[in-house]
C-alpha cells in the first residue's frame, strides 16, 4: 500500500534523494504524494493529487539533508491535496508520514480539538503530528514522544516523524512495514547515511545494507547513529546489518513496456530458481504436515489461488488432506486450531495484514507456521517457524505472475516430498520450467496480442476450470479485472448449470482451462454446454478439440498442469489492457502490498 521514504544524512540533497525514491516505490499503488524537506527552522511542503513519475525533486527543494516522502492510498478521506501526506502538526514543527489506519483517530481527534488543535484533512493519519505535539509539550524529547503517541495508538501503523529542532528522523511500526538502508563510508559508500523506507527498492540504487524493524519497535537516527528500541519499554534492540542478494538489474523493466509482461517472461527461470531448495528442508517440511493434527493452508488474492491449487496437489499427489481459508477469514477457525496444528500461509511481499492475522491467531493457539514468500527479511518470514522462499525475484506490477508460478511449484514440490517422490517432483518442475521458456516465444505472445485484439471491447469474460484449474480459473479472473478493467469471472465448471450458465449469450467470450487428467472429459462437456448458448470458446489446453473457436496450445506436464495454464491468460490480460489504455502496472484503486485490514 502505501509508500513511505525518508533520508537523514551528509548529502544536501534530501529532496532530490526521496522524490527519487518514491518513483521507486510507485508500484506499490497510490492516488496522491507529498514531501516534507526540513530548511532552516522550517519545513518546505510540495503534495499533490496523481503521479510523481514526472516531477523533479530539485525543482522544490535543495540544499537540506533531512526529509521525507509518501505515496498514498486512500482509505480515510478522498483523493485530494489537503489528504495526501506529510500533516504537520498545530504549530508546523513537526511533519509525519502514515501507513494504515488509526482506529482510534476519532477519540483522539476529538480529545485535541478540545485543547485547540485545528484538522485541515478527513483523514486519520493528521492525528499523529498532533499527538506528538501535545507529548512534547511535557517533555521537550521528540523520539520520547513519538513513543507516547504510539502507545495511544490503536490499529496498525509506520511511521515517520521529522521535528524542526531535532534534525533527527523517528520511526514506529506495527503491523506494517519499515525497512532501514544503511550507507556508511566505513562500509564503502560514498556518504554517511540512513534511509527509512516501506521497501526496499527505494534506497536500492545507493545501498543493498538493510536492517529490519520487527512489530513494536521504533528507530532514532540523525543519519551518523541509529538506536532502535521496544515502543512499550523504551528498551535497546540491537540489530544486525543484512546485505539484499538481489540486484538493481532484476527490479527493471529493461527493453519491456512495463513490468508486468518483463515479470511474465521472467518466469523462463523463475520457476527453476523456485524448484532449487534445500531437499533437507523440504523433507523436514512434509514432515511437519505428515504429524500434524490438522494442516491449514492460508492466502489473500493471488496466493490464495496457489493455496487453493495447493489442496488438489495434497489430494491427488500426496492423498492427504489439508484445509485452505482465505487469511481474512481463518480467525474463525481458531476453534479448530491446537498446539499440534500447522498452518502453511503464502504471501509474495511476507508483509499481507490478513495474512499476518492468521499467524498470529495460529501462534496464540501454539500452532507451527511455514511461510512462503518471495521477500527475505520480511515480517511474514521472520515471524515462522519456518520459511521457504520462492526465488522469484522482485516484482514490480501491482499484478502477481511471476510469483504465483513460484508459490505452485514450491507447494507442488513439498506435496511430492509428503507422497516419498521428491526427486520426481523435482524433475517435473524443471521439465515444465524448460517447457516454459520454449513457450513464452515472440510467435506464441503474438497469437495472444491478436486474440486480445478480438476481444478488446467484450465487457464480460468468463473462464471455467475442474480440479486444480479451478483455483486458475478464478486467478485468471483476477488478472483480466484488475489489469484491463473487465467484468471477468471464473467457475468450477460442473457449477455452470447451477447458475452461472443464464449469463451466457451469443458471443460471449468463455474460456476453459484444462490438461490431462481424469475431469478432462467433464470439462469439455462444460464447453459443449457454453458452446450451444452462443458463447465464443476459447481453449487452453494441450489438445484441440472442435468445441473451441480458438486454442491455445499448452505443454503437457500432469500435475504442473496450473502453472503452465494460467502463464497464456497472464499474457492475455495484459494485452486487452494494453489495447484498452490501461497501466497494466499500476491499476487503479490496488496496491501491490496490501498492508491494512
């Protein structure tokens, strides 16, 4: 969700650093942004509706070495100037920048009018600055009361806060995410300083040293010295320096257009980079599921399509039986939930709010959680018991490909581990992998760019699937709304006549994902049924068959069937946006890391 910058240290260009810097962070979603710069005993103030993709940091401020910056997606308050972010506080020395909410914001709100506070926004996030204030009126020491004003806090919050006197930038986190970048000449940088950020591509291109808040912390630094601290007791937290393995090169588009047809061609490796892990761990791992008394599969979005892909895996593979919810969801199952329990929770960014929920729900119980997740170092994998990454790399488009490819394979990897067949496993994955490559070929990407082209202006789209392509059916769904804006749905497809099949008319566009397997048959049945309403059938299969008005061929890889499936629908959905005037990468009201309930 929304992004969060800030820079203290020797370079007198800070306005320059975080604008830059949030450019960075854009795929994260947004509607507005701002920036605070501290000159002299004030602050330089620049926020606006749209994007910042165009605007020079340079333009608005110079010569400071103290700022910050934010992207912000809207939850309390519309989309507008006097919303967007940084708020300062009543008497204008102290600038805050927000992700997530403030559930309490109303009673605090309230409680500072009385004493004379003034709001200029709808939002909850102008409460902070406020609060800060009030706490530094009986102390006189900034970080010690960004600490008071977090402890009145209900909800999950980052936050930076800049005070005017200080110099200093303070940082505070629950349940959302903060990372801090490391630059230090004795490290061989060019310059002394620290970077706060929601991630970390937007200080990757001057350092890859990270260190990590974990929830309930916050962090103090002046750009030469850093203490991070418990916001509940006020104590140390010493913390260890990381350095990211991954490189600025991967988080770039290169010669694509955007960055979600550069993620889906990544997949040519990315599911090899997937399948390589540690066999110990894997057999640890299904292990844990053989013992435990009740093995819980946990998601939001795409990663719940994988999770649901993942129980037909169990099933068919390892015929053992596991239970998926979506994470918004599983607080309710904690009736079921024992020390014996293990819950297997997939997320691409390790930073899902829902997501981190149901671990705690699970924890509370003494539960065990595996995590797999494509971002080291993130609070979802340093809260597990245990953790696999799925190697994808970064991923920039707010749509999910090539990491739902990468969640696929690790969970069908450990299912083969669960059945004794791991090396099996292992081999169909790199065969499908090759598979792959063979496929994402300029001719193949370009029948996709025509059949978009014939469908562009259709309004409704409906794909079916049995087994595990039912779960892609429904991710194909996603995809097509969020990119290209259309009314797409996705069904089992023995549920069409329960239903769904009144929708069909002539020429609506259906499409039916399938392999070979034992509901193949069932599934054309489903085709020849849409088919005889009028609806124009598209296949994506291994085979042709005469119901489908266009087939797109796919590899024959048995159980990897869902990863091969869903890559052509990926390349569609980006092309009837594409050909609808649609940013594939940033679509609207979504962000790529969801971090609020």
């Amino acid at each position: 969700m929304c992004g969060i910058f800030g820079y203290v240290g020797s370079r007198n260009d800070a306005g320059n650093v975080v604008v830059e810097g949030l450019k960075n962070l854009e795929y994260r979603g947004y509607d507005s942004w701002g920036v605070a710069c501290s000159v002299g005993d004030g602050f330089l103030v620049k926020k606006d509706i749209g994007k910042i993709s165009a605007v020079n940091g340079l333009q608005f401020f110079d010569h400071s070495c103290l700022a910050v910056a934010h992207t912000r997606w809207a939850t309390h308050g519309g989309v507008t100037k006097a919303n967007a972010h940084p708020h300062l506080s009543e008497d204008g020395s102290i600038a805050v920048v927000h992700n997530g909410i403030i559930e309490n914001f109303v009673q605090i709100r309230d409680d500072l009018k009385a004493k004379g506070h003034t709001f200029l926004s709808e939002t909850d996030s102008e409460v902070i600055p406020h609060l800060i204030e009030e706490e530094y009126k009986k102390s006189g020491d900034f970080a010690a009361s960004v600490r008071q004003a977090c402890l009145q806090f209900e909800g999950r919050y980052a936050i930076l806060a800049l005070h005017t006197g200080s110099k200093t930038i303070v940082a505070a986190r629950t349940g959302s995410p903060l990372i801090v970048g490391v630059m230090r000449k004795d490290k061989g940088a060019a310059e002394d300083g620290y970077f706060i950020a929601s991630d970390i591509p937007a200080f990757m291109n001057y350092t890859k040293v990270v260190q990590y808040l974990d929830d309930g912390e916050m962090v103090v630094t002046d750009g030469k010295s850093i203490l991070f601290s418990d916001i509940q007791t006020g104590s140390e937290k010493p913390k260890r320096e990381i350095e990211i393995t991954w490189s600025i090169e991967q988080s770039e588009k290169g010669d694509f257009e955007h960055y979600m047809l550069k993620e889906i061609m990544d997949q040519k490796e990315s599911v090899a980079r997937a399948v390589n892990q540690d066999e110990e761990q894997i057999q640890t791992l299904a292990h844990a599921i053989r013992d435990a008394k009740g093995t819980f599969l946990v998601g939001c979005g795409t990663a719940a399509k994988a999770c649901m892909a993942a129980e037909y895996f169990f099933s068919v593979i390892a015929k053992h039986h596991v239970n998926f919810a979506p994470a918004s969801e599983f607080k309710l199952y904690h009736h079921f939930l024992q020390k014996e329990s293990l819950l297997i929770v997939v997320s691409q960014s390790g930073e899902t709010a829902d997501v981190l929920d149901a671990m705690r729900v699970a924890k509370l119980k003494g539960s065990k959680v595996l995590a797999i997740v494509n971002v080291e170092g993130s609070t979802i994998a340093r809260e597990a018991d245990y953790t696999l990454l799925i190697n994808a790399g970064p991923e920039r488009a707010v749509a999910s490909t090539k990491a739902l490819t990468g969640q696929l394979a690790v969970l069908l990897l450990i299912a083969h581990a669960l059945a004794g067949r791991l090396q099996e496993g292992r081999t169909l994955l790199l065969e499908t992998g090759a598979q792959i490559n063979d496929m994402l070929n300029p001719r193949y990407v370009h029948r996709l760019k025509l059949l978009a082209e014939k469908i562009k202006n259709e309004e409704d789209l409906y794909i079916i699937g049995k087994s595990w392509n039912y779960p892609m059916a429904l991710e194909s769904a996603i995809k097509i709304q969020e990119v290209s804006y259309v009314h797409a749905e996705g069904f089992a497809g023995g549920e069409l006549k329960h239903g769904p099949i009144a929708l069909i008319e002539k020429g609506s566009p259906c499409i039916a994902l399938y392999g070979h397997d034992e509901v193949t048959t069932d599934l054309i049945t489903n085709a020849i049924e849409l088919k005889a309403r009028g609806a124009f059938m598209i296949g994506v299969g291994p085979t042709q068959h005469e119901v489908f008005d266009e087939w797109i061929k796919v590899p024959d890889v048995a159980a990897a069937q869902p990863l091969v499936n869903i890559i052509p629908i990926q390349v569609l959905a980006y092309f009837l946006a594409v050909k609808r005037g649609k940013n594939p990468d940033m679509p609207r009201n979504l962000a790529k890391s969801v971090t609020v309930k």
